[in-house]
C-alpha cells in the first residue's frame, strides 16, 4: 500500500477544541482513550507527513452549533439533538474554533460543514476530491465510531479507496475503538494502519523532497 501525492486525500475530521483540547466539552469523555493512544501527537505526525509527501488535506468540519438550528425541523438525530442542547462546536464560540495544531494551512482545503456524521452527505466533499483526480483516502480526527465511520462508510459506496488509522482517532471507550476497527472497519476499508505504519508509507516521498 503505497499514498502517492496524486491520488490521495488526508481527511482531518472535526479537529475542534471542543473534542481535542482541555476544557473542551467533549474531551473529557474520549480523554483517555486518546492519551492512551497518543492521538493528539499521532495526529500532527500525520499532517506534518502529509503536507511534506505534497498529499492535499481536507479539512472535514462538523456543523457548528448556533442557537435556533433546528427550529422547525422534524427529525433531529440524537446527536443533533445533543449538539443543539449543549451547543456543540458553538459557532462563536472557543469550543468550534480549530484545534491550535490543527489550523487548517494555506494549501488545506476547508469543505462544507456536515450535519450529520458524514462528511459527504450535504457536502461538496466528493466534488472537490474528483476535481483533484483523488481516489485514495486516508481518514483521521474524531470520532472512530461517529464521524470516522460515517464518512469512511460513505466513501467506500461510492467508490473511493479508504484507510483506517487506529492511533490516530478516539471515541468514548476502548469497546467503541475495537468496533470501529476490529469489527466494522474490515467491512468497508481497504487499509487499517497504524501512525507509524501510514507515515512508513509516507516516507520515501516525503524524505525526496525535503
């Protein structure tokens, strides 16, 4: 398995304070699942590995919460319905503005914020990827049984190359991680790597051109 600059896509989801820094509303809860695997420096490896092979980066953003959302609508997902009570990645507010490590760089493309879990669905995700001729994808960020799978689910339907980075996601409990990748990951992903795995396959590439 080897990701060329030409045919792959890194897609970083919802790097938000709100799931990756202290204070942030939902950190407490994949805290130790995270530390444990080391995600927020796993995280950085790979975009630093990334940018170095000339691989483009897609910022892929949850829907930031503003009050009055889902007014009228009439049928909210229970996450949506968290989102909306606790004002999730607020919109103004420090909780949906980027990690400090993850602000998106002047050659990342930033796309469309999705409402539910995937980033393709309501999205220009897949039109700027077949703009860029991408068909292989690498996805990390939060979380590996919501957003990760959600999009990584949608890819492999519609026909793009997907990879799984174990260390380099999180979710509430180790019980989530073992789904996401022991169990429901083999089903729709062509790769499940480890961060030193992926930045190996990374590296003749980027060692070339530095």
């Amino acid at each position: 398995m080897t990701y060329d600059a030409h045919g792959t896509g890194l897609l970083l989801v919802d790097p938000y304070n709100d799931f990756l820094s202290e204070g942030g509303q939902i950190w407490p809860r994949v805290k130790a699942v995270a530390e444990q695997r080391q995600v927020l420096g796993n995280l950085l490896k790979i975009v630093v590995a990334a940018r170095a092979a000339g691989i483009q980066i897609f910022v892929v953003p949850h829907h930031r919460s503003a009050p009055g959302d889902y007014h009228g609508w009439q049928q909210r997902t229970p996450l949506q319905a968290v989102c909306a009570e606790f004002q999730t990645f607020a919109k103004d507010g420090w909780g949906g503005q980027w990690h400090p490590d993850f602000e998106p760089g002047a050659n990342d493309i930033v796309v469309m914020e999705h409402w539910g879990s995937s980033g393709f669905a309501n999205t220009d995700l897949d039109m700027r990827l077949k703009q860029l001729g991408i068909r292989r994808l690498v996805l990390i960020g939060m979380m590996a049984n919501t957003c990760i799978e959600a999009t990584g689910r949608h890819a492999s339907e519609i026909g793009y190359d997907v990879t799984l980075v174990t260390d380099a996601t999180a979710a509430f409990s180790q019980e989530a991680m073992h789904a996401s990748h022991e169990i429901n990951g083999p089903t729709y992903a062509n790769a499940i790597l480890t961060t030193q795995q992926l930045l190996a396959a990374f590296a003749p590439r980027a060692t070339a051109s530095a």
